[in-house]
C-alpha cells in the first residue's frame, strides 16, 4: 500500500525540488521587522480637521436621549393625555398577535447568516484599505474617514514633486473597448 507522500511524488515531477517549512514559527522572531504600532480609534475629517469619532459619542447619546425625554415629558401635559384616552395608539377588537410564523424566523435566521458574509467582507476591505474617499482619485490626504494613522509625509502624493498631479490610470487615457469583432 502506498502512502499520500509516496503518490504525490510519483506524479509530481517537482516535488524533489521541495524542502519541508521546518519545525512551525517561532513567536519571538516572526514580527521582529515590523515595528510596533499603537492602536488607533477612527477619524472623521470635517473640513480640513481631522476629528476622533469619539467625540461624536455625546452628541449621538444627546440626539437619542433628548428626544425620547421630551416624548416622556409631552404625555404628561393635560391636553395630550386627553388625545391619547381616545386614540391609544394600539388595534381594539383582534386578538394580539403572539411571536412569529416559522417561515418568517426561518427567513430572518437565514437573512443574518447571510449578512455575518457581508459584514465579515467589509471588515476585511477596510482592513485592506483603511480610508474611505469621496473621490475616484483616492490620492492620500483626500479621505473623509480613516480607520489608520495618517499617511507619513514622504509617502503622501502631496509632498513629491513628480506624482503632485497624480491620477488614476483609467482617467489620464481613454481606454477602447476590446472586441474580437473590431
């Protein structure tokens, strides 16, 4: 009886030339070229200013809390609660509707499924590419919102002469279509 090894050597003509990985990583060495890099929280560009998205955590807990105290606060007045005595707001006559059909659950347990995919792909795309642009150009220094720290200056198009006027290879030439027809 021969072995996997053995088999995929008998069909694989480079497989002599192949060494083995060695023993697996070692965790001490494996990042010792890359330099550390403290975490950053994302930031919105707002102008010309760079704002941490934090600072919009107040005014969005603000925006949400307000409302809803003043709604509280408004069902308290006389002249409201006599408008809801008559008009409650909730169906008379039927009978309440308890939980949900098993198609519709079935359905929403699949839609979610569905968009853990999506969800996990996005994060993945700004993982890859952690600034978002209102533009085609996406030269640095033109995002509204980025996920990492900000471009070092001798990488920026901006500060390099020759790429000032930089631009996507598809905008500086017209591109004809490809037809085996033509």
């Amino acid at each position: 009886m021969t072995t996997a090894a053995e088999s995929v050597l008998k069909h694989d003509p480079l497989a002599a030339d192949l060494t083995s990985a060695g023993a697996g990583i070692k965790l001490d060495e494996w990042d010792r070229y890359i330099p550390p890099r403290p975490p950053t929280v994302p930031h919105i560009r707002i102008g010309k200013r760079w704002i941490n998205i934090l600072w919009a955590a107040l005014p969005i807990a603000l925006g949400l809390v307000i409302p809803i105290s003043l709604a509280q606060g408004l069902r308290n007045i006389p002249v409201v609660e006599a408008f809801i005595r008559p008009y409650p707001g909730v169906a008379e006559g039927r009978p309440p509707v308890v939980g949900f059909p098993v198609w519709l659950s079935a359905r929403h347990l699949l839609n979610l499924f569905r968009m853990c995919f999506v969800m996990r792909a996005d994060i993945q795309i700004l993982a890859d590419h952690p600034r978002l642009y209102w533009n085609r150009g996406c030269t640095p220094g033109t995002e509204w919102l980025r996920f990492s720290h900000p471009v070092q200056a001798y990488r920026s198009a901006r500060s390099c002469s020759r790429l000032a006027n930089w631009r996507p290879r598809c905008s500086t030439r017209s591109q004809k279509p490809v037809s085996p027809l033509v």
